[in-house]
C-alpha cells in the first residue's frame, strides 16, 4: 500500500497604491504561494501560505518584508465549518507614530 500526501502549488499577487492628502504615494506589491495543504485527517487539514511584499512607502523606503499564512480547518465533505488563521504581514499606513512624553 503505497502512501499519497496530497499537495498543490498555486501562486498568487496582490498590488496597491495609496496616496495621501500630502500627496506622497506608497505602493504596495505582494507575491505568495500555497505551499502546502497537509489533510491531518479526513477533516482536518493545515494550509501553508508564503511570500514577500515589496513596500515603496510614504518615506520614500523601499522594503522587502515576509508574509506568512498559516491555518487549520475543520470540514464536513468540501464545506468548511471552521477555520483557525494566522497571519503576518506588513502594510501602508499614511500616519507615523509620535509619543509625546
């Protein structure tokens, strides 16, 4: 009896520009992959997701940051009931902090 991991690799990208009432301008470019989809058992699986953003920012940075997925899901059949996500990634924001002490 042999054993069958099911996995797939798909790709995807997401691209966005922001401006602010300054009239400075960020773009925002991400690229990730599905890199894994592990079933635990008949319905329960982990999804894997990783990638990079390339961040132009407000400041006139460019940043090459991780984005990181991870989720498990219950399903009944092809119909998810539940699903437990984490994710990290790094956005635009036209604001800097300022602490005033």
């Amino acid at each position: 009896m042999s054993s069958h991991i099911p996995m797939r690799l798909i790709f995807s990208g997401m691209t966005f520009s922001r401006n602010n009432k300054a009239g400075q301008k960020a773009d925002l470019t991400t690229l990730k992959t599905d890199f894994i989809r592990q079933y635990i058992t008949r319905k329960i699986d982990f999804d894997g997701k990783a990638g990079l953003s390339f961040i132009d920012s407000f400041t006139d940075e460019s940043l090459i940051r991780p984005v990181l997925e991870a989720a498990f899901s219950y399903q009944v059949d092809t119909f998810p009931l539940a699903r437990l996500l984490f994710t990290k990634k790094t956005g635009t924001n036209p604001y800097n902090r300022v602490l005033i002490c």
